[in-house]
C-alpha cells in the first residue's frame, strides 16, 4: 500500500460519494455543485493514471465550461423553474423508484461481473505493453507526447471534431436565441 | 500500482449512479448531469487504459475527444433544454411527451 | 288397421288437429281431447273382450302367444361385417298388459275432464297431453325393447313440460327433480339395453335384435356376449347379469317409485296440476311395475329369483315407510303421494314373491291403485281448485259443506285402505297371500316380510282415518272463513262424471275380481313357471 | 235352504241398495220389512237346518293361479243360529230406531247404514271361506264406524269411531296374517276344509319346531302366530283386553245402535269367529284364551262399578260378559260359551233399548226445561219406576239375566259357564284355580253394578230436580215401537225359550245341540254349590246396594276419593296408556321418518344433484376457460403482446431507456444462465 494507492482510494471515494450526493440530492442547485467535486476528483484520478493532460482538459472544459454552460442555462430559464424543481419532494426510496433502482442494480451486478471476468491487469495486449515498456510511467514527457499525436496521428479526428465543436456552438446559439415572431 | 480492475469498479459504480439518475430524475438539466457522469466514466476507462498506450496515446486522445464532445453534447443539449421550458413551461421529460404541439 | 296401433296412435293424431286448429277454436281443445280419451277407452274396451284367454294364449316368452300383433320392419341396416342392425316396430298384447292398457284408457278420461280447469296456453296442454297419452300406450304395448324405450323417454318431455309449466308455486324444482330422477334412470337403461343387443341373436335371421321376447330365452344369448347366460361375465367384478338387472331395476324402481328413489313423488305430484297428477299416479307408477315384471323379471329371471329376497325387503320397506310418512303429513296431496308409495310397496312385494297369487295380486293392486290414486287426486283438485289450499289442517267438517264430495272421499279412502268389497282389498290380500305362500313352497320372500307388509294395511287406515275426521267431520271450521264457505260449492256433473265410473271400477273389481284375474292368470301362471326352472 | 239362507242375507243388502237412492221415512219401512223378511226366512231356515247336518253351496268366484276361489254358504249349527239371533235381535232394534231416531235429520242415511251392517253381520254368520270372512268381518267394523260417527258432528263420536275402526284394524290385521299363514300352509281358503271333521287342521300336527300339514310344513312359530292373530281378532272385536277400549268410546252412537252392534251382534262375532276357528288352538292357547278373557270380566266389572254413564256401564258390562264367553271357549265350555253368547244377546240388547228409552225421555226433559245435563248420566235418574213401569220390568228382567238369577236364561248360561271353569280348573294345576275364583268374583261385582243401575235409575226420586226445583216432564214408555221390543226381547230373556228346566242348563236344546258328550253323567258338587253359592250371594250384593243406594246409608268403601275408586273410573287409565304408549311413538316416528325423508333421502337426491350441477359447472368451467379460452388465449396473446409493445411507446424517454436497460440486463441474465 504506497501513497498512491491511498490517493486513489481517497479520490475514488469522493468521487463516488459526490456522485451519490448527486443523485440523492433533491436540490438541483446542490448536486449541481456537488457535480464539481466529483469532476474535480475525477481529474484526481486522472492524474493518478498519468493522464495530467486529460485531467487539466477535464478542468478546464467541464468545470470551466459544462458546468458554468448549465448553471447559466437555467438561471437563464428563470426564477421559477427553480422553486418549481426545489420544491418537488421526492425520496429515492420512492416506490416508483423501485424499478430502475432494480435494473440499475442488476445492471451493475453484470458490469461488475464482467469486469471480475475481463482481470483486467492481465489482458493480453496490457502484458504485452509492460513487456514493451509501452506503458506510461511517470518519467516521461506525455504532454508533448500529446501533441505530436494531435498533429500527426489523429489529425483528421480532431479536426472533424472541431468542425463539429463549432456546429455545435452554432447550433446552440441558434436554439437558444429568442424566438421571434416565426 | 494502482490495478486496472479498481479503476473498473469505480467507473462501474459511476456509470451505475449515472444511470440511475438518467433513470429517476424528473428534471432534464439533472438527466444532463447524469449522462456527463456516464460520459465521465467511460472517460475514466479510456484514461487508465490509456496508461498501457505510450506510443499512440489512444485512450487519452479518446478522453480528449470524448471531454471536447460532451462539451459540445452540452451546450445542444442546453439550448434545447431552455427551448422545451419556453414552450411546455417544464423540464419534466414525462410531460414532454409529443412530438407534436 | 292393426287394434293396437291404432290404440297408440289415435291421440296423436287428434294430438296433430289441435296443433292445427287455429288459437281462436281453443275452447274445443278438451273436447277433442276428451274425445280421443273416450276412443282410446272404447278401443281398448275392444281389445279387451276380443283378448282370448287360456294357455294357449298366454304370451310372456312366446311371441306366437302374444295377441293383436303388429311386427313391422323399422330399421334394418346392413352393417356389414358388423352383422345386421334389426330394429321392429313390434307390438302385441298379453294378459299382463291388456287390463293396464284398460285401466290407463279409463284413467286417461278422467284426467281429460279434470283438464277443465287448466286455463293458460290451452294448445301447449292438450297437444303435450295427448302426446304423453301416446307413449304411455306405446310403452305398455310395444315388445321391440328399443321400442319400448323410446316410448319411455317420451313421456318423459310431455311430463317435465307439463309440471314444468302448467304446475304450482315449486313447479320447476319438481320438474326438474322428476326429470333428473326419471333421466338418470333411463339412461343407464340404455347402455343395458344396448348391452342386451349385443348379446341376443334372433334365431331365425341370426342377427342381432331388440326383441324382448326374443332375449326372454336363455337359448338366444350369443356364449360370449356381455349377458351370456352361459359364461358368467363380470363387470367391474360383478356377475353382469345382476349389474344388468339392478340398473333396469332402478330404472323402473324409479317410477314405481321404491323407497329410496321416491323423493321425486311426492313433490311432483304436490306441484302438478291435477291432470297431471291423475296421469302420473294413474298410469305413470304402472310403468315402473309393469317393467318389473316385464323386462327385469322377463330378462333377467335368474337375478330376479336370487334378489327376490331385496325385492321383497325393498317392497316391505316402501310399504311401512310411505305409511307412516304418510301420517306426517299436512299437505293432503302429499299425503295422498306417500300413500302411492305405500301402495305401490305392495306391487313390489308381490312380484318378489314369484307365485301366482302374488303376481296376480300385483297387477291387480296396480289396476286398483290405478283407479283409486286417479280418484283420490281428482278429489284433491276439486278442493284445490275451489279454494287453493290443501293443509289437512285449514278444513273442519267439509261434511256438512259438501256431502256429495264428502261420500266420495269416503270411497276413495276406504277402498284405499283395503275395505272389502272394493279393488283394493283383494289386491292387497293376494299380494300379502303370495308373499306367504312364497316363504312355504318356493322360500323366496320369508314370512315375516308379508307379516310386516299386514301392518302396512293397519297404519293405511290410521292416515286416512285422520284425515277424514280431521277434515270432513266435526263442526265446520275453514280457515278462509265465509269466502271459503261460499267457494266450496259440492261437486258438479263434470266432476261426478270423472269420479262415478272410478268408484265404480274400484267397487267392480272389489266384488268381481275376475275381470282382471280371468285375463291375466295364465299369463301369471306362465310366468311363474318361466321363474320357475330358476328357483333352486 | 241355502238359497232362503242367501236370501236372508241379501234382503238388508238389498234394503241397503234402495236406501242410497230414496230418502224420508220410507227408508225405516224398506230396511224393517228387509230385515223381518230376513228374519222370517231364517228361522224356517232355522227349522230346517239346525240339528240337520251341514249344508254347503258354493260357486267360483275367481281363480288365481291354480287356486280356485268360492264364494258360498256355510250353513250349519252354529251358522244357523247365528243367522237367526242376528235377525231377532235386528228386527227389534229395527223397530226400536225407527221411533228412537224418528226426529234426526239424517234418519234415511241411519237405515241406510243400519241395512249394510245387518248385510254384513248376517254374510259374516253364513259365508264359507276365509277370504269372505275377512271381508265381511272388515264391513262390519266399517258399517260400525259409520253408525258410531253417526252424528257427526260430535267431536267426540268421530274420535270414537275412528278409534273404533283403528283398533279393529288391528284385528284385522292380525286376523289376515292368521288366514294368511293358514292359506300358506293348506293352501285353501275353504272353511270346511279347513276346520270340518277330519278336516286339514286336525290332520296336522307339531312335531319339532315344525307345523307339519299335509300339503306343506313351516316353523311352528307361525302356528302361534296364525292362532295369535285370530287372538287379536278376537280381541279387538269382541272388545277383549288390551284392545277393548274402543268399546265404551263407541257408546257415542246412537243406542239403538250400541244396542244391536255393540252389545249383542258385531261383538259377539270374535266368539263366533273362535266356534269357527276352534279346532286350531292347542291346549295352551287355549290357557291364554281363558285367560285373556277372565282378566277382561274382571277389569271391565271392576271399571263398571264406578261409571255414571248409563251406557258406559252397559259397554263394561258388555265387555266383562264377553270376557265370560271368551274365557268359556278357552276352558273348553264350547257349547256354553255359545249359549251364552245367545242369551247375552238378548237381555244386553234388552238393557240397551231400556237405556235408550230412560235416555230419550232424559233428553226430552232436557230440551224441554233446558237443562245443562248430561241425559246419559245416571246420577240425575232416578225414581223412573212409576213414570215408566213397562221400562222398569224389562231392566229388572234384563238385569236379572245379567246377574245370572234364576229363572232366567242368564242363570242357565252363565252358571254352566261357572260350572265348567271350576271343572276345568280341576285338571290344572293349583295356580289355575284362580280363574274360576275370579270369575265368581266377578258374577258379584256384576250383580251389584247391575243393582246399582236399577237402583239409581228407577228408585228414589228425580234428581233432575237437585238441580232444577220445577220441571216439565212428560216421561213414559213412549209408543209402540218402544214397547214392543222391550216385550219381545224380555220373554226372550227368560228361561223357557231355552230349556224348560229353568235351573239345569245341561238341558238346554240350545246347549244339547253343541255337545257332542253327555255332561249329565258327570254331574258333581259343583252343580249344586255353584248356583246355590252364587246366586245368594248374589242376592245379598244387591241387597247391600240396596241399601247404599236405595236406602242412601253410608257406607266405608264407597268413599268417593281413594285411589282405588279413580283407578276404577278412570278404567285402569288404558286409554292414557295406550296414546301414550302406541299412538304418539308412532306418530313421532312418522314425523322422524318424513324429517329422514326430507332431510337424508331427499338430502342426498340433493346433493347428488348438487353435485351434478357442480360437475355442470366444472364442465362448463371446462368449456369457456379451456377450450373456448385456449382460442381467446391464442387472441389474448396477441393482443397482450400488441399492448406490450404498445406500452414502450409512451413517448417516455426516460421509460425507454429503462426498458432498453431492462432488456440488456435480461439478456445478459439469460446469457449467463444459458
């Protein structure tokens, strides 16, 4: 047990008990934030895989833009809608619950099962990658790593994904504009 | 060494949590919030298998891509969000149930 | 024109004449009705005096001996490998049957007049009437068992209507009670019936037939068919011949009717209109004894020579447990209904005895009880159409309101009691002369069963007694008061019509038991010695 | 002869036949020529016949079987006479009713009745076989049971006759089996055949348990049963104990009519139907016989002391004289049973006609005064010996007879009676001595009921007027038609009709004629001691009534209030007993048995339908959910399945997913399984 490993269980804690939060939580102001610290724990364990790059674009766009995008939206869509969602009282323990928590459950119980059966650790191409040293240790530069792999490898990708990005945004803007007399 | 499988497990859990609150919530703006914490997870697998990828990078790349496409997934989403609340005056998906007006 | 056929057929085509006059000629209906009865009478008052006695002529298994024959081909199919199907429409006559067939045309009058009083769909009445009176003729007549049988599911469906419909406030639980009853019996019937089909080949075309008389002769049983008199087959471990022989007794016992298949009685008679009631006493309770006598004691002569002792308990206990049944009643048509069981008791007991005198006795009870159960019920209806009301209890001294009425009750019950000088008597005294003449020559039926049937007499005069002193004597008291007083008006010529020649009848053959006797003896002695070569 | 026999019996038949249809007084004339007629005919019939042998004359009636049935006359000694006796007792009652019942309303219907009962006695007396007697011994009940419900509007007269005809039944039916059983063993019904000289009674015989006759042979128990059911026979019609109680109810008829049927003629029958049947019985049933029939003259003299209805004490008289015959019979005393019978006949029909002219001329003191009397009750007679001395010589004449002094016929018969039974007792044992005792004991207390009769009735004064001062009363003998039969009957009454020597009954012709030994040989102490002894003590009981009576002294045991006296006029409480015993147990057991009709027989019919109907059901059940449902299941299917599929389109998308999830979890499930 190193250091790491007490990170990781700490970070996958809050992650999983932020999310909960989330899920319980009948306040959507509340589990909204709550969404934070599961995000930010999430790059947490981002970073405890190696992956600084990913956990810092994990930051920056979600924290910085999803959720700022949401928490705009609706104190965009007024006032009311909030004492509207605030107000319904629901437990999750309701009846009505009771199926997806169900299919959820089991739904889980096969993930987990699958994931006991893959042993992971022990893939064929992981084995294989360790024996290569293909694998990332945290010695080595990733960041630049990164980049020329943007550029070289997976150039069309990301340029279809920006093109994408500004659909998207275009999109937005228009759906969200006022309607006028159309 | 932090082993695969607890990386597994967890994103499990996330992914299950997020369902779940896919599943239950009667607000679509927490329906969001569920789906990124679905995304997340998936994200969370493509970051630790990433881990045996030093060459190519693909599990990060793929976590780079899926970040900038939920982002974007997002912003739609929102836009249609506050369109529905303009014209039903609720975010209830149950009560937006025609597709028609 | 065959007597005989003509005899069965005649209401039924009367019966056809009222279906199809028009609704507005409907008062003629019982005219007609009565017409076909009083042609019915003369026809077999013909028969009667053209039916030649002596050995000769004495029937039971000898066809050639059976008299007024009619044997027609009816159904005849080659089945080929099956053998053929050979189905008659054979009647004929012999001594047992010519004095019911007398008795029942008589009856059949009676109940034509007491159809007077029916007064709601008078078409459906009459034409289920006449219909009824066809099947009762045709099943005293007819030899060709399949025959037989269907005349006797066919009275079942007049019957049932006419009680179902015509009857009193229970009406159809009586009638449906009579027609499970009656049904249950007669499908079982069936499948004997087949069974002996199967069994019995005529000797002269050597295929498989219905004759009755023709399965009478042990010689005719095919050796390995169901009833073979030789091979004792079983059925479901039992000897087949007793099976057989104790379904056809139910079935008939049903009718007779022989405690504990009785309960059907007293209700259908409680419910059935008056008409009704004459027919099913009358005629219908004859049926079940005639069958005994006919089919059970003719085809089985074996089973009925070792059961006899059942026969005979069972007629002891019918005879003692009507009676006093009898004495707990209130209801004096339903009295009058244990009473037919009762007397019917005797029919049994007699017939179980397998001598002469009580064959004889037997025939002679069902012929008086014929008249005097006719007479009784039709003296039921006359209070019950005046007041609706029939508890013992409700009348006092109706002696003083109706006298004419009051003798002929008086008549009605002592000759039913058994009073010398009327049919009854020498019925009863005959019958209880065979059963003790059985215990000492052929020790079929012990002694003390004809003893215990004597005290049958005692307890018959004990109800009666009641009854008419309960009801006839005394002060007059009416439960209905002065409305009664006024309803009650003494018997008119209709009714007298419908009651003289009953009393008459009874008081005939109290006197001159000969008019039955002389017919059926040598009948009865051939019976008797057809059992005979049974008795070991 | 037989056919003036035949005659004599058809002509009430025939007066019968022509009262149903006629009405008025007319009726009274055409039954009292019949029955004179009748009674002319039989006695040249008489003349001719008796002491001549038997004549027989029968005809076929019906044959049954191989048996052939007669019917016929069967005229000999005992029939002949029996034949006249009915007669001369009938003519007078015939011409006593027609001024005794002169004011009833239904007084043709009275004839009418009156004509069958004489048919039916005198075809009793005369037929030849078993059958025929039965049926004439049952229409005599019937014609009783019409004359005693007579008037019926009487609650009480139509008690009595029913009870009357129940308890006849009994007989009857005990007189059926016994023919029955006999025709069983002998195969005849033939009276001569039966019981003549060499007859097939005296041929058969018991021999280890078994009856043994010539054609047959059955357990002797049947021969007690065939001699118990005459018995009973016996018993019900001659009014024997135990069932003599409808006697007395029967005194609810009119009194002529009690007169002839119930005091001299149908009752009289049991006796006549024990000279018929007498070869049957065994030394020990005749034991029994004598027993019965000493226990009954007993009781009934007993009952008879303390009765206040003038005809209730004639009934129980009547019954303990029956008794005498009956115990004559068992003791062997053939003949002087039935000379007993014949003068009983007489002076009890005598006491009858005298009761009813006291009661006529009571009633009509009644309606005219108005009284609330009853006129039977002799407790408001008394001092009629003035008013009526016609009247009072026949009672004294008939009472006479009764108690058996002599100079009467009943001395001649019953002290003959007396006489044989200490005879008999003597070739007993000891313990039979007390029949003989019993019966002198009896002879007395009859001589002091009979004197406390006449002594109440006739002397002393009116005690009518204890209860009212002043009354109208117009009492006499009345007219002819009551004088002349009191007179015809009292010379009947005394001794020269039957023997010229008024104190030897030996010498009777009446008892010569049913003798076949001379009794004159064995003439012994009795003879003399036995009337001596009898008749003065006799005469010394009724001095004693006398003077309880007549002279009114009081006396010790004729306390009103002890429990002997109740237990007598309650007579011994047979009738409480009998309901008690007899008639409400069957009539419970009728009830139970309807309820076990209603409930178990008709209950188990119910439930087999029951179960039918249940298995109708099952079968329709059957029907519509199986067969017809495998087609709507088929339909069903579809349609659920339709529905199913319908109800993901809800346009839920929150629903959708679920479902979608739902099927991936199931599959992998069944993956897994699989």
């Amino acid at each position: 047990m190193n250091a790491a490993n007490i990170l990781f269980y700490i970070m996958s804690f809050i992650v999983l008990a932020s999310a909960l939060y989330v899920a319980a939580s009948k306040h959507l102001v509340r589990s909204v934030f709550m969404f934070f610290v599961t995000l930010f724990a999430l790059a947490g364990l981002y970073v405890l895989s190696l992956a600084d790059f990913v956990a810092v674009t994990q930051i920056v766009v979600y924290v910085g833009g999803i959720l700022v995008l949401i928490l705009f939206a609706f104190m965009l869509s007024g006032r009311e809608t909030l004492d509207v969602l605030q107000t319904e009282n629901r437990s999750i323990w309701k009846i009505n619950n009771l199926p997806a928590m169900l299919i959820v459950g089991l739904f889980f119980i096969i993930l987990i099962n699958v994931i006991l059966q893959t042993n992971a650790d022990h893939l064929g191409w992981i084995t294989d990658s360790i024996k290569l040293k293909n694998n990332i240790t945290n010695s080595g530069e990733m960041t630049a790593n990164i980049g020329v792999n943007l550029m070289t490898r997976y150039l069309l990708p990301f340029e279809i994904v920006s093109i994408l990005l500004m659909m998207a945004l275009v999109g937005a803007a228009h759906l969200s504009r006022k309607e006028q007399q159309a | 060494m932090i082993s695969l499988t607890n990386y597994l497990v967890v994103s499990g859990i996330l992914f299950c949590i997020g369902l779940y609150v896919v599943l239950v919530k009667r607000n679509a703006i927490q329906i969001l919030i569920g789906i990124e914490m679905m995304l997340n997870a998936a994200i969370l697998n493509l970051v630790a298998f990433g881990k045996y990828d030093k060459v190519n990078n693909g599990g990060q790349m793929f976590a780079l891509f899926a970040i900038i496409l939920a982002a974007a997934t997002t912003a739609v989403a929102l836009a249609i969000i506050l369109n529905v609340y303009r014209r039903y005056k609720t975010i209830d998906p149950d009560k937006v149930d025609q597709l028609k007006d | 024109m065959n007597l005989l056929t003509l005899l069965i057929f005649i209401p039924l085509l009367f019966g056809l004449l009222i279906v199809v006059l028009p609704s507005s000629l409907r008062n003629s209906y019982k005219y007609i009705t009565l017409l076909a009865a009083l042609v019915q009478l003369g026809i077999s008052l013909l028969l009667y005096f053209q039916f030649k006695t002596g050995a000769s002529y004495a029937g039971i298994d000898h066809e050639s001996q059976f008299q007024f024959i009619q044997k027609l081909p009816w159904i005849n199919l080659n089945l080929g490998g099956m053998g053929k199907m050979q189905i008659d429409y054979f009647v004929g006559v012999d001594g047992v049957s010519i004095t019911l067939l007398v008795m029942s045309a008589l009856v059949m009058v009676v109940a034509a007049i007491a159809s007077w009083e029916i007064n709601k769909n008078l078409k459906g009445f009459f034409v289920l009437f006449l219909i009824l009176d066809m099947a009762v003729f045709g099943v005293f007549c007819s030899l060709d068992f399949f025959l037989f049988y269907i005349f006797y599911e066919l009275m079942l469906l007049p019957l049932y209507f006419l009680i179902g419909m015509w009857g009193g406030a229970r009406r159809e639980y009586a009638a449906i009670k009579f027609f499970l009853y009656t049904l249950f019996g007669s499908v079982f019937m069936l499948l004997v019936m087949v069974g002996l089909y199967l069994s019995v080949k005529d000797p002269a075309t050597g295929s498989h037939t219905f004759n009755m008389i023709q399965m009478m002769n042990p010689a005719n049983y095919d050796a390995h068919s169901i009833f073979s008199t030789i091979n004792h087959q079983t059925i479901f471990g039992f000897p087949a011949r007793t099976v057989g022989f104790i379904v056809l007794f139910v079935a008939f016992a049903i009718k007779v009717p022989v405690v504990p298949f009785h309960t059907w009685l007293p209700d259908a008679h409680v419910e059935a209109p008056t008409p009704v009631s004459i027919i099913l006493a009358g005629v219908l309770l004859k049926i079940g004894g005639y069958g005994i006598i006919r089919i059970c004691v003719g085809i089985f002569p074996d089973v009925a020579v070792s059961g006899s002792f059942v026969l005979g308990l069972l007629g002891v206990i019918s005879i003692l447990y009507g009676a006093l049944n009898a004495l707990a009643q209130r209801d004096l048509k339903r009295m009058i209904a244990y009473s037919s069981v009762s007397h019917m008791g005797f029919v049994l007991l007699g017939i179980a005895s397998l001598t002469t005198e009580g064959i004889s006795g037997a025939v002679m009870q069902m012929v008086s009880h014929g008249f005097l159960s006719s007479m009784l019920f039709f003296l039921v209806g006359v209070i019950y159409t005046r007041v609706h009301d029939r508890d013992i209890y409700n009348f006092r001294g109706l002696g003083t309101l109706m006298p004419q009425f009051t003798v002929f009750v008086m008549i009605g019950f002592f000759a039913s009691l058994g009073l010398p000088g009327f049919s009854a008597f020498i019925a009863e005294a005959f019958t209880l002369a065979g059963a003790f003449k059985s215990g000492s020559t052929n020790g079929l039926v012990p002694h003390w069963m004809a003893a215990c049937g004597a005290l049958g007499i005692l307890l018959s005069a004990c109800y009666f007694l009641w009854t008419l002193q309960r009801m006839f004597f005394g002060t007059e008291r009416l439960k209905g008061g002065e409305t009664w007083k006024h309803a009650l008006k003494d018997i008119n010529w209709r009714e007298k019509s419908a009651l003289i020649p009953l009393a008459l009848m009874a008081l005939l053959l109290g006197i001159m038991p000969s008019l039955v006797f002389g017919k059926i003896n040598d009948s009865v002695i051939a019976l008797v010695e057809f059992t005979k070569q049974y008795i070991r | 002869m037989a056919y003036h026999a035949l005659a004599a019996v058809l002509l009430p038949l025939f007066a019968f036949v022509v009262n149903c249809f006629i009405k008025g007084k007319a009726t009274g004339w055409v039954s009292t020529i019949a029955i004179l007629l009748s009674a002319i005919v039989s006695i040249i019939v008489f003349n001719h016949t008796f002491n001549g042998g038997t004549i027989h004359l029968n005809r076929v009636w019906f044959t049954i079987g191989d048996t052939q049935l007669y019917a016929g006359l069967l005229l000999n000694n005992l029939s002949t006479l029996m034949l006249l006796l009915v007669n001369l007792i009938a003519l007078p009652v015939h011409i006593f009713s027609m001024a005794y019942m002169g004011h009833d309303k239904r007084y043709g219907r009275y004839f009418t009745c009156l004509s069958l009962f004489c048919f039916s006695m005198l075809a009793l007396v005369v037929v030849d076989n078993m059958v025929l007697f039965y049926a004439f011994w049952e229409m005599v009940g019937f014609s009783s049971y019409l004359l005693i419900g007579f008037w019926y509007k009487k609650e009480v007269a139509i008690q009595a006759n029913k009870k009357a005809f129940i308890m006849n039944r009994i007989g009857d039916v005990g007189l059926l089996i016994s023919i029955l059983v006999i025709y069983a063993q002998y195969h005849t019904f033939d009276l001569i055949k039966l019981f003549g000289i060499n007859g097939l009674i005296s041929q058969s015989y018991i021999k280890d348990g078994l009856w043994i006759a010539p054609a047959s042979s059955i357990p002797a128990a049947w021969q007690y049963i065939a001699c118990g059911g005459i018995f009973l026979a016996v018993c019900a019609k001659s009014a024997q104990f135990p069932l003599h109680t409808w006697l007395p109810d029967a005194m609810e008829g009119p009194t002529s009519v009690s007169a002839l049927i119930h005091a001299a003629t149908m009752v009289a029958a049991g006796i006549f139907l024990l000279g018929r049947v007498y070869p049957m019985f065994n030394t020990a049933e005749l034991d029994a016989l004598a027993i019965i029939g000493c226990f009954t003259a007993f009781m009934a003299a007993t009952i008879a002391l303390t009765q206040n209805d003038l005809k209730r004490i004639l009934a129980f008289s009547t019954i303990s004289q029956l008794g005498f015959m009956v115990m004559a019979m068992g003791i062997n005393a053939y003949a002087s049973s039935l000379f007993h019978l014949v003068t009983h006949a007489f002076f009890k029909c005598l006491l009858f006609l005298v009761a009813g002219v006291v009661i006529h001329e009571m009633q009509h003191v009644k309606d005219e005064n108005q009284l609330d009397i009853d006129p039977q009750n002799i407790l408001y007679m008394g001092g009629l010996r003035k008013r009526m001395p016609l009247t009072f010589i026949a009672a004294l004449i008939g009472g006479a007879a009764l108690v058996g002094l002599p100079l009467t016929s009943g001395y001649l018969s019953k002290d003959g009676i007396l006489i044989q039974a200490f005879e008999w007792s003597d070739t007993k044992s000891i313990g039979y001595k007390i029949v003989p005792i019993m019966m002198l004991i009896t002879s007395w207390l009859t001589a002091f009921y009979v004197a406390r009769l006449i002594f109440k009735v006739f002397f002393g004064k009116l005690r009518v007027l204890d209860v009212k001062p002043v009354v109208i009363c117009h009492i006499s003998d009345g007219g002819w038609q009551y004088r002349l039969p009191l007179i015809l009957l009292s010379i009947c009454c005394l001794f020269p009709v039957f023997s010229l020597n008024p104190l030897l009954y030996e010498q009777s012709w009446l008892f010569k004629a049913f003798t076949t030994a001379d009794h004159l040989e064995r003439m012994n102490i009795y003879h003399t001691i036995i009337p001596a002894g009898l008749n003065i003590l006799s005469i010394v009981v009724i001095y004693f009534a006398y003077a309880v009576y007549v002279q009114e002294r009081k006396m010790l045991p004729f306390a009103q209030n002890n429990w002997a006296f109740d237990f007598s006029y309650n007579q011994w409480y047979f009738n409480k007993a009998y309901n008690n015993i007899f008639v409400k147990p069957v009539l419970a057991l009728g009830s139970g048995l309807f309820w076990f009709d209603r409930k178990v027989i008709d209950g188990f019919i119910q439930l087999l339908q029951n179960i039918l109907l249940w298995l109708s059901k099952v079968a329709d059940v059957l029907d519509r959910y199986v067969i017809d449902g495998f087609l709507h299941l088929l339909t069903a299917i579809v349609q659920y399945i339709g529905n199913f599929v319908r109800s993901f389109q809800t346009g839920r998308v929150q629903y959708y997913l679920l479902s979608m999830l739902a099927v991936i979890v199931a599959w992998f499930i069944f993956k897994t399984l699989i």
